[in-house]
C-alpha cells in the first residue's frame, strides 16, 4: 500500500512586523527550555509537531518529539542538556504525525545555568487548581486564614486602610448607569477620559465591595456589591462599553464582571449566576476573538492594545469562568494567554529587561502583566517571574527614568511632566519582591516619597487603586530592605537603549543620560528618535523630550511628539525620520547600538541612524553619533552624516527655557541646575545658531495651560560629508563647571583634548578627509 505524499509546508519569510523563526544560529538562548516560535499555516484549526535533536538528521533514538502543538509558539515542559541542538516542525494530524514536509531545520546552543522554565502541559497545567470560588488573588484555602488574622488585627497586610479608604466609599455611591457613549458616535478626548475614569471606578466598586463584604460577612456590603454587578451584567455587551466601542472602557468593565462572579458565587443565586455569566463569557469572548483571530498577536505581536489585554483582562476573566462555561472556551483562551505569556511576552523586549516603548508604557504594560503573574501563581502555582526578563526589567526605569526625573526619557507619558507616576515605584517594589534586588526597593521608596498625594491624578487613579495594590502585595511577596542603587551603565540591547545613571541616591551629584537607536524605529508608542539622548543632572531635567502626550492622534502626538523635531537629535535638510501611521515604514525606521562600553574614565556608545534617516532623505549614507562621558562629568557628542548630495545639518537641543546664545556656544539655566555647550570642531563649517519657543503646527488647545519648551538650532552649511562635536557641561547654578579644550589636526586625524581643574585630560579622535 503507498504512502500518502506528504503536502508542502507553507513557510514564508518572517517580514519586521511578524513573529520569526526561533531559536536560530543568530539569537541568544537566555532560558532553558528554548522559546519556540515560527510563522502559522493559514489555517487557524492546524496543529503541529515539533523535533529536537542534538543530531542534524534527527534520528529517532536521539531526538524528542512534541506533538499537537495548537499554536505557533510552544514552551516544552522539560529542560534540556546543555549544548547544541537542531529543531524542525510540521503540520500534524490528529495522532499528532506529519501531515506536511518538515521545516528548515534551525540550531540553537543552550549554554550552562540557564535559567529553568519549563511550562506545563495543557493536560496537567490547572489540573490542581481548585474549582471553588473566590480564585483571583484568595483562594478558599488562604481565605480562611486571611479573615482570621484580619479579625486579630485589622491592620492586617493594611486591611484597614484598603477597608477605610477603597470599600466603604462605594456603599453610598449610587449605582452607575450604563454610558452613554459618544455625542453621534464621534470619539472626542473629553468623553473617552471621563467615560474610562467612569468604568474603572466601577470595576473597583464592584472588587472592592465584593472584597470586603465576603472578608467581613457583612451582607449590607454583599448586597451592594451585587447591585453594582448585575447592573453591569445587564449592560449590552456589545453596545457602547464594546471592545469595538471603545476597547479600554470595556477591558472595565469585562473586569468588573470577572471579579464580581468570582467573589461573589456563592452569594449569588444561580439565575443571578447566569447572568453575570453569560455577559461576562459573551465579553470575554469578543476580546479574545479580537485578540488571537483579527489582531493575531501569535502573527502580529505589536499590537499594543491587544497585548495588554491579555493580562489585563483575558487572564483574570478566563481564571472566573474556568470549568464554569459549557464549552470550556475559557480553557482555550487561558491556556493561549499562558503560553503567551511564557512564550511570546514581551514583544517590546528580551531578557535585558528593556521595554521599546518607553518608561512610562512599561509601566502600565509592567503593571498589568504583575497582576496577571499574581493571579495565575496564586491560582495554579504557574510561576512568570523566573523568566529572565521579568527577573532583570526592573532595571529599566531605574536606569532610565530616575525617581527625580520628569522629561528625560522617550516614548509617550502621560504624566504631561509630573514625576514618573507612584504605579512605576510600586511596580519596582513588586520585582523586588520577587528577586531581593534592594535597589528596586529604593526606587519605590524614593518615587513614593517624592510623589504624595498624587494617588488620584488621573494617571494613577484612573488605572490603579494602590491601597488595594497594597494588600495585595503584602499578602502575597515579602517587603525587601531597600539599598542605595550603582551608578554606571545599562545597555538594553534588545530595544536599542542606554541608560546612564551616576550617584543617583545624591541630588546633588545626580546626573542620567538615556541614548536610545533602536530596531523597533517608531511603532506604536516609539517615536522617531534613533540616535536622540535625553539628559537630567543635580535634580533637574536639562536635555529634555519636548511637548506633551495630551492623546494619542492628537495633533500634539502627531505633528510634534512622534517627530524627530521634538527630539535632541539631528535634521538633515531639516528633515528627521519617518514617524507617521504607516506601521511597516515605522518599523524600518530603525537604528541600531554600534557599541556601549564603560571605560576607567568614561562611558562611551556609539549609534547608528542611518536607516531611519533615510526614510525620508534617501541621499543619505551614513548617519551615527558617538557620546563620550567623560569623569562622570560632561559630555563630547560627536555627529557624522554622509550623503550622495550635499545636505544641511540641524543640531536640535530641546530645554525648559529659553537659552543664552553665543556665535558657537549656548547655555541654559534652570531653577538649580544649567548647562552649556560649545560646538568644538565642525568639518562643513560653524553653524549659525538660534532657538525657537513653542510647538509649530501644533493645535494650542492641545497644550493650553502646559508648559512650553524652547528648541536650539545648531545649522550646519550644506556638505556631503558632517564631522561635528559639541561639548555639553551640566551643573549646579551654586557650583558652576568649565572645561577647556584645544585642537591638534597637524596630521591626519583632528585630535581634540579636553581638560579639567584637576588637570586630567581626554582625548577623541575624529578622522578627516583622507590627504592627497
């Protein structure tokens, strides 16, 4: 009898925006079990089967096989040996053997003392979780004793404060109706701020009041708590709090519902059950079916909305409903989420512990995924948190967003300029919990202490309630002795981002310096800022992201706040990179980290533009910036530009304030700190400087009551070629600095030497034309 043929297998070439083939020659294995990832067939019902093989021709004896695999992405349930391994898939059948031919066949090398994180299978994954109720956060078993020890003590783990300060209010709050949504179905700011502070205060009426009533037994408490909920479950769930309505209003609401029939079950009757049950499954349903059938994050995992939804609300309303539902979808949806999170999570990242959206979107992306984490390890013992990413990310804000800092950093933040929001210090406490990095721990005391009362400002309240973050931490994670942070360098190398920090516990002798050149270009919350540098020093922001992140598309994002004019970058012929919707020209609007290095007396990083630059001016062939840190002191920047025609040049230097001007030298002071800068050596000739206030073509509805910054203009004449440097000194109004240079170019090269007060010198190179 013959063989069936084998079909072909449809293996296209991974493009910028899709997920690609992993493990491979080229990528680092940071864990061990690898991350196995690859691009689907077209049909969404395949299965696969996966081999691995320390043999190349994968022989049977030596080589294991992992069959039926629902997805594009697996992470296998066993460690491997360290060495060097071969991997191949295939689309199976039901009895899990090849239906097609097997993949190109990829290498990996797993190196001694990984990381181990195996996951589960799906068949024994929750098979030991409990099928009773409450699940998300307590569980039966620990709610016992939780009551017991919050009637020994009520200030238990700081119940009363939770009690007092997050349930109680909502008692006497009337119950909200269901929105109204949008004057003619016409989004407008005002409307979608107010709707979504609105929702979530629903979702934590309901939380809150289901918390505190089944913790105390009181039945007034029960009571109002589920007047709340099943207003909510008779909300059209595919009406104006939709996902397609307006997604972040019905994430609340979905949330509302998880916890209100999670916590109170068994004080519903089962029509009430139903109820809530059926609006919560028919929403649950709809965020899924976006989330892994129309934006196919497995396929497209720059999504940010649809990524966040995940642990924001897939992950907690599937732990609700699980085994409650009659086709057992909430399975499926969990089991996807999981093995996203392991998988896949993040996009925006690698083991480094970056986040290519910026400080303030880990924040919230950071935030959600914690209590994602929480609720799956309290709920099935599934551990996230030894993933090498989440055990080394809290090493992002804190080296590129100190707790004193406002405008240094990139990506968009909605805090217009405030201190980073109190959710950054209390996400930096959860990761110190978890690994017992001290540092983490300052970082939340020192952003906690520089922020009081803030708690309601819309960008904390309006996503978090903190005393409730509160408890929960403190039921779940240890609190960990804070210690002072090191100073020096990270290089995030998956993002494209350094962060520089010296003497960060001291004001006085702070300095950060962010450089950013990164693959991800300006998808999403990234901007069009490859080789741009942010820098605060002495307690005060000085270099900094200019404009405000009033809304997403507003004209304030769109004409000012993406593009590379707002940034301390470059123009060339007073064009900078493409940072507009069109997401594959945003992806390769790319740059890339040549080098970061620490040296004995400096810091040194090296950037590469080029590609960015040349989305919008193709002539040109060469675009990089070198930064040397000199004694942890100041600045030497150098630019070098090439091109097939002659361009000009715009060096961009945004700050607080106006500047004072010189013929080649400019200096900026602030409240208590300044800095000058001199432009040392240009090869096309001295520029002609000059600033500008405010945000050209910017709507001024969209920043009417904010600050407005100044831009400094560096113009460079037209060349085909740009060497320049430019020194940059930031200090204490009450302890001002000076450095002296001079020029030696008798040969070559131009040789540039930097002196200060205690005599100690620094030399950069910069090469010339070649002489003829």
């Amino acid at each position: 009898m013959l063989a069936t043929p084998l079909m072909k297998l449809d293996e296209p070439k991974a493009g910028r925006l899709t997920i690609q083939y992993a493990p491979d020659e080229t990528s680092e294995v940071a864990e061990n079990p690898p991350r196995f990832t690859w691009l689907p067939v077209i049909e969404d019902e395949a299965q696969y089967v996966l081999r691995v093989s320390r043999k190349a021709d994968f022989p049977a004896s030596d080589t294991q096989v992992f069959a039926n695999i629902p997805l594009n992405f697996f992470t296998p349930d066993t460690v491997f040996e360290p060495g060097t391994y071969h991997w191949c898939y295939a689309v199976c059948d039901a009895a899990g053997k090849p239906v097609t031919n097997w993949s190109t066949p990829r290498a990996f090398t797993l190196a001694e003392g990984l990381p181990e994180t195996p996951l589960l299978s799906r068949k024994d994954r929750f098979a030991k979780a409990t099928q009773a109720h409450p699940r998300l956060w307590m569980t039966p078993d620990r709610l016992e004793g939780f009551r017991k020890a919050v009637e020994a003590d009520p200030d238990h783990c700081t119940w009363f404060n939770f009690y007092e300060g997050s349930v109680l209010p909502w008692m006497d709050r009337e119950v909200m109706n269901e929105p109204a949504g949008y004057p003619n179905h016409t989004r407008t700011a005002p409307i979608w701020r107010q709707t979504y502070i609105d929702l979530q205060e629903f979702w934590y009426a309901v939380r809150h009041l289901a918390i505190g009533g089944v913790v105390t037994g009181d039945d007034a408490m029960l009571a109002r708590a589920k007047a709340w909920l099943l207003e909510a479950a008779s909300w059209d769930p595919m009406g104006v709090t939709s996902r397609a309505y307006t997604d972040e209003w019905a994430y609340r609401v979905t949330n509302a519902l998880a916890w209100g029939y999670d916590w109170l079950f068994d004080h519903m009757d089962e029509d009430e059950r139903a109820m809530v049950r059926a609006a919560l499954l028919t929403r649950t349903r709809d965020i899924a079916d976006h989330a892994i059938h129309n934006a196919k994050i497995h396929l497209f995992p720059y999504d940010s909305h649809a990524v966040r939804s995940v642990s924001l609300t897939l992950v907690p309303a599937c732990i609700a409903l699980l085994g409650d539902d009659e086709d057992d979808e909430a399975r499926d949806w969990l089991n996807y989420c999981t093995e996203f999170l392991f998988t896949v999570y993040t996009p925006w990242g690698d083991s480094d512990g970056g986040w290519a959206e910026g400080t303030n979107y880990w924040m919230m992306g950071i935030a959600y995924l914690i209590d994602a984490a929480n609720r799956l390890k309290s709920f099935a013992g599934i551990d996230i948190y030894k993933r090498p990413f989440f055990q080394k990310t809290g090493d992002f804000p804190l080296f590129c967003k100190a707790p004193n800092t406002r405008r240094a950093t990139f990506g968009d933040d909605s805090t217009q300029g405030d201190l980073p929001a109190i959710k950054t210090g209390l996400n930096m406490r959860q990761f110190a919990g978890v690994t017992g990095n001290g540092a983490y721990q300052w970082y939340c005391d020192k952003n906690l202490e520089l922020n009081p009362g803030t708690e309601t400002a819309f960008y904390n309240w309006g996503w978090w309630d903190t005393r409730f973050d509160e408890l929960a931490f403190r039921t779940d994670f240890p609190t960990i002795e804070a210690t002072p942070p090191k100073g020096g360098m990270r290089h995030f190398r998956g993002i494209g981002w350094v962060g520089v920090q010296h003497a960060m516990d001291d004001p006085d002798a702070h300095i950060q310096f962010v450089f950013k050149s990164s693959k991800f270009g300006s998808i999403s919350h990234s901007h069009g800022d490859q080789n741009a540098f942010c820098m605060a020093a002495f307690g005060e922001d000085l270099a900094i992201q200019s404009g405000h992140y009033v809304a997403f598309n507003s004209s304030m994002h769109r004409q000012w706040r993406r593009q590379t004019r707002s940034k301390n970058a470059i123009l060339i012929n007073g064009k900078g990179q493409y940072a507009d919707k069109d997401k594959a020209r945003a992806m390769a609007a790319t740059g890339r980290i040549i080098e970061a290095s620490e040296h004995d007396d400096h810091v040194y990083i090296k950037g590469d533009a080029t590609a960015a630059y040349r989305t919008l001016s193709p002539e040109v062939t060469l675009a990089e910036r070198e930064i040397y840190f000199v004694r942890n002191s100041y600045f030497v920047i150098v630019d070098s530009v090439d091109a097939e025609a002659p361009v000009s040049l715009d060096f961009l230097l945004h700050a607080n304030g106006r500047y004072d001007l010189g013929k080649t030298s400019f200096r900026y002071e602030g409240e208590r700190a300044g800095f000058y800068g001199q432009v040392i050596w240009s090869e096309a000739g001295k520029p002609v400087l000059s600033q500008e206030t405010g945000f050209p073509d910017v709507d001024p509805a969209d920043y009417e009551g904010l600050p407005v910054s100044t831009c400094l203009h560096a113009r460079y004449p037209e060349a085909t070629r740009h060497r320049i440097a430019t020194l940059l000194v930031p200090y204490r109004l009450d302890a001002p600095k000076r450095f002296f240079h001079f020029l030696d170019d008798q040969g070559y090269d131009a040789d540039l030497y930097f002196t200060d007060p205690e005599e100690n010198t620094f030399r950069v190179v910069m090469k010339k034309f070649a002489k003829t």
